[in-house]
C-alpha cells in the first residue's frame, strides 16, 4: 500500500508572485476555485506574501474581501497564507499587540494555515505570531528559510525544527526560496528533523525551481518522510516559480508513495490557467528556463529580474553581473542573511548602490538597520567596519535585544490615523491595511468604491510601465553630464540618491 504524500497548491498566491509580479486579478482566479476546491489538496496557498500589498497598490481591491471571497469559493479547503512573523504582511517589525490583532482578524476572515517566517531565522521574530495563530486554534506552521553559507549546515536547521516543535508547532516548513535545497541537503534535513523531533512531526517541504534541480529535492525529502510538498499547477510553474502538481502526481507513480489528487480536475485547473496567463504577459518573469548561477548568487530568480530592470533604468544594464558577484560580498558582511523578503531587497539594492557609487559610499537606511540588529540577529557576526558606517548612517546604536521589544504599543494610534482617512470604514482591517502600508493605503481606502482593476492586457495596455510588486524596482533617468538622481524604493518607502558622473 502506498503512503500518501500530501500536496499544497501554490497557484492562487506564490504561482502569480513568482511569475507574474503578484498582478493576477481574483476574477481570473475565482473560475478556477472550484475544481482547486474538489482536487483534493491538503491546502491551497491563497493569501499572504506580496498578494496584500499588490491588491491595493495596483488591483484596487481588498485584500481582506478577496480573502473572504477565497473563503466562499473553497469550503472544503484549507486555506494557507505566508506571514512575515514579526513584518506581518509590511516591511518593518510591528508591535506585539499589532501582531495578536492581524492573526485575529485573518483567522476570522478565513484563514486556516499560517506559515510564519522570519527573514533572518531568528526565532524570537517568529515567537508572537506563533502565540497568536496557537491561541485562534488555527494551524500554527513553523518556518525554516533554507540558505547556504559556511554557517548554515544541517544541524543547525534540525535544532531550530527541534525549537519550533517546542513551541508546540503543529507542523515544520522547510522554505527554499531561492532552489538551493540540492537532493542530499533535502533527505538529510527532513531525515535530521524526523529523529530529533519524532516520527509524528509533521514537516512540509516549499522548493522554487528556478535551479533545475527541486524536483529531485522533492522526491528525496519524500523519500526521507516529508508529508507535504508544496506545487503549483503546470500553467503557473517552473522558472522562478516552482515544480508542477502534475509532474509531482506522475513522478511518484510506482515508488510506493502516491498523492489523493483528481487529475481530471489538474487538467481543468491547468487549462484554465494556460488561458489567463498570456493575458499578463507584460509581467512575466524573463528568466524562464533554468538559472545554475543562483548557487552562487543565491539571489530568488524574481530578485535577479527586479535588479536588471533597475539598473536599466539606470542606464546601467550591461552591469547586472557585477551586482550579481557583489550581492554574497554584502551578505557575508550582514552576517549572511537568508535571501527572503525582505532582507533579499535590502541586500539586493545595496549591492546595487556599491556597484553604481563605490562600496558603501551610499547606503540605505534598511540596510543600515540590518547591520544594527534592527531586524533581528544573523547566524554569523557583522563586518565591524560596516557596522560603524550603519551606525554613522542611521545616527544610532548596535542592539542584540529582540526589534519589537523598542516598540511602543501603536494600535492606538494606528487605528487614529487610519479613521481620518477618506474611505477607512472604521473596521480593524482597514486599520491593519494602513499599519501595513501607510503610503498606500491612504490612496487605496480613497478609491477602494470604485471596485477591483484587472490590469491585464485585456484591461490595460501592452507594455503599460509597472513596477515589481515587491517594491524591489527602481525608477529613474538614463545618465546625463552632471550629477543623477535616481530614486530607490525598497518596501514602502523611497531614497532620493544624487550620483557624480565617473
């Protein structure tokens, strides 16, 4: 008899993120839902991630109705949503009790599973928002963001498997983001997590295939005990997205284990997402095929496409392979941190800016804040001479205490700003939309009446200008004599940076 291997569809959220910049609309997803909802998944990744941020940044829609429209549409599923622990949905750390109140209100709204994740793997990032899904009697996933370093070796991942358990997690993600996780690391490492924590943890396994090699990955960690993989349907799959459900359900075929998928209802699935696709062609990620280099890099394949665009509006294309060779120069100096949202945009662009300006001879204030201890504590120490230019910079001190133990308590002042708002209906959500994205909001909560915009190409124009939904791009103008100002916008806020002709 064959074990079953459960299977999560990414389709309806890190599919579209991964490939299409997050602008899929939820009218091209809601068709779709139903056969997701009788396929026979164990969850359909729906919400969560950069999805909240493109909603109301560029579909004008509401990232909390389309979770309760998800909710609607699949009654028999799970719903899942990534959460940044401590970030929430929004770049920076929040508060504790900011933190309670989002977990509250998704769990109500509909959600079912978080996977909750810190940048940098620092567990006390992840701590509160545990608390908070445990308290709701939702699904509480602890999160491992998979790198490579001299530093991070297996060991250290299974004792921090061991420590999430600990917590009570019900279940362990193993999350490439990059498709670093090579076959061998991928057994040894749910192997290690299944002795030390027992045959009972449940763990589940996230891979991009951006490398070429995460379907093996796959069948090794299954091979080792995974009970979950995670997939996205073949229409929405490989580049710098991840493996197709499809391929999934075949390659198991005869090996003693098997998934409960219908592939009569894949097929739909797949079909119906081979007609939307096309439609967001201005959006595509151009690294389709397989990128090896991202061993070396290790930068998400979505982080390289963000960074090519800002240094061709910059003047700067034929410079990619220098920032390229530069990105695991300033990650060392940070204390090699993973490459997730969203240290891989704070590094990403500094490597930009020490290409473009000299090393360090401009940085920015996110960056500063990483050599701080602002967003938690790296796996290895920081460049000392890094470190006084952070501080010179930021015009504060190193801090090895957990980030939101600084805060003060700001729901209530949150919730103020939020009610003056044009357009804020005075609901906990809205107010949790402009705690997330303060810049955004005001424009989104003014507008929000007028209703959802698609902005594919049979809403919009071929080749309409956008930028990453991530914040990871940049605008600026092409070089001219004299100095140039380029501006570069990481999460929700911007640098003006003035750059002398060379």
């Amino acid at each position: 008899m064959s074990r079953v291997v459960d299977i999560t569809e990414l389709a309806l959220r890190d599919g579209h993120q991964s490939l299409l910049a997050t602008r899929m609309a939820m009218e091209d997803m809601a068709p779709a839902c139903a056969d997701i909802d009788q396929a026979g998944y164990w969850s359909v990744e729906c919400w969560g991630g950069a999805t909240y941020d493109s909603c109301i940044r560029y579909l004008n829609e509401d990232p909390w109705e389309r979770l309760r429209s998800f909710r609607k549409l699949l009654p028999n599923s799970r719903l899942q949503m990534l959460l940044r622990g401590q970030n929430l949905l929004g770049y920076r750390h929040y508060e504790d009790t900011v933190v309670d109140r989002f977990v509250e209100k998704a769990a109500e709204n509909g959600m079912d599973v978080f996977r909750v994740f810190d940048a940098l793997n620092d567990p006390r990032n992840l701590a509160r928002a545990l608390e908070a899904v445990r308290r709701t009697g939702k699904h509480a996933q602890g999160t491992i963001c998979y790198t490579i370093s001299p530093l991070h070796t297996v060991e250290r991942f299974v004792d921090m498997a061991a420590r999430l358990r600990d917590w009570g997690c019900d279940s362990i993600c193993i999350k490439d983001m990059a498709a670093l996780l090579r076959p061998q690391p991928a057994y040894d490492l749910v192997k290690g997590i299944k002795e030390k924590c027992g045959a009972d943890a449940r763990v589940h396994v996230h891979v991009h295939s951006t490398t070429g090699v995460t379907m093996v990955s796959l069948m090794w960690a299954i091979e080792a005990g995974a009970d979950v993989v995670d997939s996205s349907i073949s229409s929405l799959s490989l580049g710098p997205g991840h493996n197709p459900t499809e391929a999934v359900v075949e390659m198991l075929e005869g090996t003693g284990y098997a998934t409960k998928l219908d592939k009569d209802r894949l097929l739909k699935i797949k079909e119906h997402f081979a007609k939307v696709r096309p439609r967001y062609a201005e959006f595509e990620s151009k690294f389709l095929g397989v990128e090896t280099e991202i061993f070396d890099s290790q930068i998400p394949g979505g982080m390289i496409s963000n960074m090519e665009s800002q240094l061709k509006q910059q003047g700067a294309g034929d410079r990619l392979k220098e920032v390229l060779a530069e990105v695991p120069k300033v990650r060392k100096d940070a204390g090699y941190p993973p490459l997730v949202t969203p240290s891989s945009q704070i590094v990403g662009t500094q490597a930009v800016f020490n290409v473009l300006m000299g090393r360090y001879k401009a940085m920015t204030g996110e960056f500063a804040d990483l050599m701080l201890g602002y967003y938690g504590e790296t796996i290895g120490p920081r460049d000392e001479k890094v470190v006084e230019l952070a501080k010179a910079h930021a015009k504060k001190e190193l801090i090895t205490t957990r980030p939101a133990d600084l805060l003060k308590p700001e729901w209530e002042e949150l919730r103020t700003q939020a009610l003056a708002l044009p357009g804020c209906d005075g609901s906990d959500e809205d107010v949790l939309t402009y705690a997330m994205f303060p810049q955004v909001a005001p424009k989104f909560l003014a507008s929000r009446a007028e209703g959802p915009k698609n902005v594919s190409r049979k809403a919009a124009p071929a080749g309409a200008a956008q930028a990453p939904a991530d914040g990871s791009g940049a605008a600026g103008k092409k070089p001219v004599a004299g100095p140039v100002a380029y501006k570069v916008t990481i999460g929700d806020r911007s640098h003006q940076v003035t750059v002398e002709p060379a």
